[in-house]
C-alpha cells in the first residue's frame, strides 16, 4: 500500500476514535438535559399546584379583605403616637394630609377608631378621635367621648391603628360599656361624696362629744378665764362635786348646830327642873301671912 493511503487510514481510525467519543458525550449530555427536563416538568407541576392553592388562598384573603374594607373602612397605622394632653384626650400622631387625613375645620370632619397596637398581643380598643390639628406629616387628635381620667392614663404610647369605621355591633356594645363606666363613675362619686360627708359628720360629732365631754369632765375646750359660773369653767362634774361637798359641809355644820341646840335645850331643861326644886325647897307662907 502507498504511504499515502497508509496516512489516509490512520487518519480515518483517528477520527473515528474521535468521533465514538464525542458521540458518548453527545449521549451523556443528551441522557443528563433529558435527566434535568424531567425533573423540571415535575417540578413545574408542583409549582402548579402550589401556585393552583396560592391563588385560592389569595382569592379567600381579598374577599376577607373586601369584607373587611366593608365593615372596617381605610386603616391608617401611626407609627408614634403621644398623649398630649391626659385630661382631655388629646394625642398627636405622624399621620398628616399626605395619609388621606382630611383639613380640620371642614364641615363634619369625619371620626376615624383608635386601637392601640401592642407588638405583642391583641389590639386595644381606645375609641372615636377627630382631626383637630393638621399639617402634611403630622396631626392631634381630639377623643369624640367624655374624657374618663382612669381610661387615659392606661393610654400608651407608640404604635397605634386607626380604622375609618368599625361594626355597628362593635360600636353598640362600645356605647353601652362606655355608658356603664360613666354611671359606675357617677355612683362611685357620689359614694365618695358620701364618704366625705359621713367623714365630716363624723368629725363634728367627735367634737361635739368632746365638747359635752368637757362641759362634764372639764377641759382645754371650755374657757380659761372670764365671770362665768363655775360649771362653764371646770366642767358640771366639778361645780357638782364642789356643789356636793359644800353640801356636805353645811349638813355637817346643821348637824353640829343641831347638837348644840339639843344640849342647850338639855341644859335649860336641867336649869328649869332645878329651879323648880330650889323653888319648893323655899318656906311656904302661912294662911295668916298670906291673908295679911
């Protein structure tokens, strides 16, 4: 055989050792995209039905969320929110005109809900505001109900929400609660009133037992000084007392008295029968000297 057609073979075994090679890769990656679009076709199908169950649950959150915007209006969440004034219920919140609040002033503003909103936990209900003050990132905020100083003073401060309506339900039993804290507060003032009243009453009559105290038994409340009975000076138990020993005394000095008169009377009645013995112990006259 020529050299030439030696080459020639040679370089056909050659190329097609090649080609046998790059055939097996063509293979291998043909067996590993078929491997990967498999793969991609279950995973594509997974996807579809977690997209399918997405888009139920997307299509049940925007009817919540319709109902919700039907009951409950336009939410507004202030981020800082500071009482400024606790005895009337006045807050200052960074909600301004740029967040859809309406121009104080304008004819019925409208009563946007304030509930606080804790980072943890249920929200709190605190109750109806108005725009009072307002500028394009800022706002105050008047409370719309009978500021009760207990409410206020558990307001905190920070993080509140405000809707532009609630439920009517929600919204009754708010009224009504809110009506029975404002009688229980009328009933404890006027227990409280009552107190004070007994209290005074209280006072007064203590000191009018101290005073009849002292009227009896004497006292720093009765006068020191002045021309005033004794029983005004030292009290009734004394000026009885020293009543009762004069007393006493003048029964003590009768009965003395009476002594000396029963002896005195003794006496004279000894002197009187005496003289009557000395009497008839004196010489008789006779008849013819009396007749003389």
């Amino acid at each position: 055989m020529h050299i030439t057609g030696k080459i020639c073979a040679w370089v056909l075994v050659l190329l097609v050792a090649v080609a046998v090679f790059f055939t097996g890769k063509a293979i291998n990656v043909r067996n590993s995209w078929t491997q990967k679009a498999d793969q991609l076709a279950e995973a594509n199908a997974q996807k579809k039905e977690t997209i399918a169950k997405k888009e139920i649950q997307l299509k049940e959150l925007l009817a919540d969320r319709a109902l919700l915007m039907r009951s409950w209006g336009r939410p507004w969440m202030a981020n800082n929110v500071v009482v400024r004034d606790p005895q009337t219920g006045q807050i200052t919140t960074d909600l301004g005109a740029r967040n859809g609040l309406k121009i104080p002033g304008a004819e019925n503003p409208p009563t946007i809900y304030g509930f606080y909103a804790p980072q943890n936990g249920p929200s709190r209900f605190i109750g109806p505001f108005q725009v009072v003050q307002l500028t394009d990132s800022n706002s105050t905020l008047q409370l719309t109900k009978y500021p009760r100083q207990e409410d206020i003073s558990s307001w905190q401060q920070g993080a509140w929400r405000f809707w532009q309506f609630v439920p009517t339900q929600f919204s009754n039993r708010f009224e009504n609660q809110w009506n029975e804290l404002l009688q229980a507060d009328e009933r404890l003032a006027q227990a409280v009133s009552l107190e004070k009243e007994m209290v005074a009453q209280r006072k007064r009559s203590q000191e009018q037992i101290a005073e009849r105290e002292a009227e009896l038994t004497g006292g720093p409340e009765l006068p020191q000084t002045g021309n005033l009975p004794s029983e005004d000076l030292e009290g009734l138990v004394k000026a009885l007392g020293d009543a009762e020993q004069n007393r006493n005394t003048v029964l003590l000095t009768v009965d003395t008295l009476r002594k000396q008169i029963h002896a005195a009377q003794v006496k004279l009645q000894g002197l009187v029968d005496e003289s009557r013995q000395l009497v008839e112990q004196l010489p008789q006259p006779t008849v013819d000297t009396a007749s003389k």
